[in-house]
C-alpha cells in the first residue's frame, strides 16, 4: 500500500526536488513530471497506450481552456503598458497622499491587487517595489509589502486563469465554489491589508481606511465571481480598492500637508484605464444581452471520448470532453477588448509607432515558459486521475490526515504554488487530488477546492522565483517607476539569474512569517465553515 | 537577456515544443475517436520525446 501510494507520489515529489533541490524552472520540470507519471502509470498501474492518449487528448481541452486566458490576459496588459498606461497610474499614486502608511496601502495592496488582476506574472512586485523604494522604503520592505498585499487577488487575478484552472483539473463548476473561494479570498485580503500596514509601520489612524478600502475590494470581487463573471472579479477587486483609497486619500489629507507634486493629467489616467473599462463593458455585454451571448455562441469544439481501463482494473467511462465555446470564451473577450484599446490608443496618439510587432513578440516571448508548464501539468495529472494515481493518493492522505484534513488542504495547495511558483499550477496539480480527497472523507469539496485555491494564491508570492523577480526589481529601480523594460520583463517571467542577494533570504522569511499564520487561518476557516454545515 | 544568444535558442526550443505538444494533443483527439492505434501511438511517441527534450534543454 506505501509502495503503490509513494509511486502515485513521485511525479509530483519529482516536480518539488527539480524545482526546489535543482532549481529548475517550472517549465523543465513539468515535461519531468509529466514522464514520470506516464511511466509509473504505465508500468505500475497497467495504464496502455490508449488509457494515456485519452487523458493526454482531453488535458489538451483543459490546457487550452486555461492558456486561451493567460495568453489574452498577457496581451491586454502589454497593450496598455506600451502605451505607457502602468507608467501614468504608477506614478499619479505615490502624488495622493504624503503619509506614508497610506501610500503603502495605495501602492502596495490596493494597485498591486489590480495589477495582479490584470497582469499578473510577478508583474505587481516588478512594478510597485521601485515605486515604493522611490518613496524611501527600504528594499526588503519594498518586495515584502506588495508581495503579501496582492496575494489575496492571485486566485481570480490573471483574468480568472487560476480559477479556470481549479475548474478544469477538478471538473467542479465555477459557480458551485465561487461563494466559498471568495469567502476565503475576502477574509485573506483584509489580513494581507493589516500585514501591509504592519511591515510598514502604519499608523493606527489608517485602521478605517484598511477596513473600507478592504471590504470594498472583497465585496467587488465577490460579487463579481458569484455573478459569474470570475475573470474580471480579481482586477474589479482591485479597481474599487483603488477608487475607495483615492477618495479616502484626498479626503483625509490635512490642509498642512503638501498636495504631492506635479499631478498627472487626468486625460492620461482615463486613457490608461480604457483597457479594463472596455473589458467590464464587454464581458457584462457578452454575459448579460442575450442576442449578443447566443451569437457568440455558435462556435463550439468538444470531443467524445470512448471507455478505457487500466489493467488494474480502474476504468474511466465514456464521456464528452470539457466544450469551448471560443468567440465567448474569456480569452476571446480578452481579444476584442486588446484590440479596442490599441485602436483607441492608437487614435488618442499615446500609442508608439511599430507598437503592434512589439506588443506581439513580447506577447508570445512572455507566455512561452508557463504555456509549456501548464500543458505538461494538465498531461501529468490527467494521466495521473485515468490511471487511478490521484485515487490513491487522495485515500492515503484522507487515511493520514482524517478529521485535520480542512487544515491541511490551503498547505497543500500553497506547497503546489511554492514551488511552481504559480496558483495555476498549484490547481491544477492539486485539484483533483482535494476533490477526492474531500469526497473519501464525506465533506464539501466547494470548501476544500475553495481552501486548495486561497492557499494556492498565498504559497506563489512565497515561491523563490517570484522573490528573485522583486528582489531584482527593487535593485534596479534607478530608472523612473513603473517601467517595465527588457530586463524586468524577462526577470517577471522568471527568468531572472545571476547571483541571488541577501536580501531574499531576508524577503522570504520576512513572508513565511507573514504568510503561515494566514494559511493557518484559512485552515481554521475551512474547518469551521465545514462544522457549521457549510456546503 | 531576451537578446542573449542562449535565452534566444531556449526560446526558439521552447516554441517549438509547445507548438508540437498542442498538436500532436490536438491529433490525438481524432486518433482515439477514430479508432486509429498507430496514429495514437505514433503521437504518444511524439509527445514522449519532445516532453524528453523540453525537460532536458528546455
């Protein structure tokens, strides 16, 4: 029994030793991973050729359906930033307030969120630690404030794309744990406000400010993924933080205090937020005007899969494959509101000559190394859940861990986000695995996917590349805020290297300090929230 | 760093790989609904060697 659950464990065992001992990238060790378990399925498990072409053709649906999302989401952002769009809003912030506790929760939990709504890809620390290193931070403070201020919003961040992915890995439907997920997120967005505060030495003045600005954000985002509309929820979170703390930062200003600087013209600001404007326009439209939602909705591709059966017995039935309906696709709303918005910008002369080849290559260079990861992760535990692994994994781990189990599941899924580096990843990796494990024990699995994901979007900002990336930002933030540049850029799809600094074993701890209270936390919640009947 | 001639070459590798894995998944649909074994095998052969390579020079 130990041998058959230790072998149902190596592939993902593997994918933790190659990232973490050898630091490999997510994207060398997922094809790792993804032979591993093709091996041990096949020479342990009796999974055939045919058992491993069928998951292998259905992890393609899911696999799509999640890199249509990060690709179109990577777009949009790149649109905007060409046109200088995350220069403007990175630097009118910092000019609202002079107090430098609200400025830390402006910059580093409200603006980060958005941006890890809209972008993600290590894009919040990139582009807030130099702001925040401009306004006299010190650099560890710098990485750790909006490291842990927008862990809260990596779930439905990347336009939905971790969401997606629990969705597709565990084959539960969005709006059964849509409730739950926002529940858990809400909760970590108000903690992660109170850690900004904290590591900056706010003043307890701001504690009105964290709760209004805080339950703005979880409200908007709840509201918006159980309407939903779960791929607008994360950067909608963000947006009304922002808005709340602009107003919040204006009113509260004392008369002595200087109104900042030269202000940003506010034409600049409206264009840069054109992008996410068109987005909320187009995505209430494609999902609320029916003629629209029905003609968008004639171009569907599913497949039919036949029975298969391991030699061991373990049989998956005949079933239709995950349906994609692709012009309503969120990727596709994604498409028409990037190609808007580089018109509009185009028009309103803020977009560069030759921006278009540029916006594409860095597009497709930028998506590249977690578009490998995330199709070798979906092959990996899709022919891990056909040939009977995730079942036992998830019996051995129900067996181990019992009634403890709501507490361990947000450690599992930040374990995945740690070392992938990604909630992504992590959900996907681990989906299934808590799903089946939540149905062994009898108990929710809206609850246990719910705590899989928050845990997911706490482990990444843990993850050492995501460090590395804000440590290297941070160093380099001579040049003016809020650029991305060739070398941030390449560092925010992990690809940073060189020798590592102090400082980020001084960042990491300073998280895992931070962070394993709040994973503790939502252990506590899912556990409660479980006891009480919570389906 | 995106012009160094080895992040150039991971990249290219790196493309070309996903482009194979897409496909070779995406003709394994029509393989496994067809019926069509030494298609199915040729292509989980494919997908064997280029997850090889990616993993190794990825």
């Amino acid at each position: 029994m130990l041998t058959s659950w230790l072998l149902a464990a190596l592939p993902i065992l593997l994918l933790v030793v190659l990232i973490l001992g050898f630091g490999w990238s997510a994207a060398r060790a997922g094809p790792a991973g993804w032979l591993a378990a093709a091996l041990v399925a096949w020479l342990s498990y009796g999974a055939r050729a045919d058992v491993l072409a069928v998951a292998q053709a259905k992890a393609f649906f899911l696999a799509v359906d999640v890199l249509l999302i990060v690709w179109s989401a990577y777009l949009l952002y790149r649109v905007v930033d060409e046109a200088g769009g995350v220069a403007t809003l990175a630097a009118a912030l910092p000019r609202l307030t002079p107090d430098r506790g609200m400025q830390a929760l402006l910059i580093a939990w409200a603006f980060a969120s958005f941006l890890q709504g809209v972008g993600g890809f290590g894009v919040p620390v990139v582009v807030t630690a130099p702001i925040l290193l401009g306004l006299g931070f010190d650099p560890v403070t710098a990485v750790v404030a909006p490291s842990l201020g927008h862990a809260w919003s990596v779930t439905f961040g990347s336009l939905g794309s971790s969401y997606q992915a629990l969705i597709g890995a565990s084959g539960v439907p969005g709006p059964v744990m849509s409730a739950q997920s926002a529940a858990l997120l809400g909760a970590a967005c108000l903690v992660c406000g109170a850690m900004v505060l904290h590591v900056v030495r706010g003043r307890l003045r701001l504690l009105l400010p964290l709760v209004l600005m805080g339950m703005a954000m979880a409200a908007t985002q709840a509201a918006l993924a159980v309407g939903g509309v779960w791929h607008i929820a994360g950067f909608g979170g963000g947006l009304a933080g922002l808005a709340v703390g602009f107003v919040l930062a204006r009113s509260t200003r004392r008369p002595s205090e200087p109104p900042g600087a030269a202000i940003v013209p506010l034409r600049l600001v409206a264009l840069a937020l054109t992008g996410y404007a068109l987005l909320v326009v187009i995505t209430l439209a494609v999902q609320f005007v029916e003629p629209l939602r029905a003609a968008l909705g004639s171009v569907v591709v599913q497949a039919h899969f036949p029975v298969v059966a391991t030699g061991l017995g373990v049989q998956t039935p005949a079933e239709p494959g995950k349906s994609l309906v692709l012009l309503r696709h969120a990727g596709a709303i994604l498409v028409y509101a990037s190609a808007l918005t580089y018109f509009i910008l185009r028009r309103a002369g803020v977009m560069p000559r030759r921006a278009a080849g540029r916006i594409a290559v860095d597009t497709a260079r930028g998506v590249l190394g977690s578009s490998i990861a995330i199709i070798s992760m979906t092959a990996m535990v899709t022919v891990m859940a056909h040939a009977g692994m995730t079942d036992v994994l998830a019996r051995g781990l129900a067996q181990a861990s019992g009634a403890a189990f709501p507490l361990v599941a947000p450690w599992i899924g930040a374990l995945g986000a740690f070392v992938s580096g990604s909630n992504t990843s992590s959900n996907l990796l681990f989906g299934m695995l808590q799903r089946r494990t939540a149905e062994v024990l009898a108990i929710s699995v809206a609850w246990i996917l719910a705590a899989q994901t928050a845990g997911g979007a706490i482990g990444s900002v843990l993850s050492p590349t995501k460090v590395s990336v804000g440590a290297l930002s941070a160093r380099g933030a001579s040049r003016p805020p809020g650029t991305l540049r060739g070398s941030d850029r390449a560092a925010s799809r992990g690809e940073a290297e060189g020798p590592a600094a102090d400082e980020e074993g001084r960042i990491i701890r300073s998280l895992l300090r931070y962070a394993a209270p709040l994973l503790l936390g939502l252990g506590v919640m899912t556990a409660l929230a479980l006891a009480g009947g919570g389906g | 760093m995106n012009g160094a001639p080895g992040a150039r070459s991971r990249q290219r590798l790196q493309a070309g790989a996903l482009v194979i894995l897409l496909t070779a998944s995406a003709l394994e649909i029509w393989a496994v609904g067809g019926g069509l074994g030494t298609l199915r095998d040729g292509l989980l052969v494919t997908i064997a060697l280029t997850m090889i390579i990616a993993a190794a020079r990825g």
